[in-house]
C-alpha cells in the first residue's frame, strides 16, 4: 500500500487548508478506501464468457426496384 500513501506536503496542506481535525479525518478515511480498493484487487477475478455472444443483427433493407 505503500503506493497509496500521502506525501508528508500533501497531508500538511490538508492540514493548513482545511484544519488538523478535518485533516486528519480526511486521511484517515482515504487510508481506509485505499487498503478497501486493495482489497476488492486482490478479490478481483477475470470473467470468461462461455458462450460467445452472437454479433449485432444487421437491418439491412432492400430497396424495391
């Protein structure tokens, strides 16, 4: 996960801009959804169809001589 950390500028100017309680708030809650997305990742399985989907119908008209 390391991939997904702040940068120690990032989490200051968080904390300037918006306050240390709702900074930290904020950081706190974007670790949880990145080790979340980290999660549902390594759950990810790749999806074969089995029966290969017929192609799009052509709506061809002749037209009357």
């Amino acid at each position: 996960m390391k991939q997904l950390e702040l940068s120690f500028r990032s989490r200051k100017a968080l904390t300037v801009h918006v306050g240390e309680a709702a900074a930290t708030e904020i950081i706190e809650f974007l670790v949880r959804l990145a080790e979340r997305v980290e999660q549902l990742d390594r759950g990810k399985v790749d999806i074969m169809e089995i029966v290969p989907t017929a192609p799009a119908r052509r709506n061809t008209l002749r037209k009357a001589a």
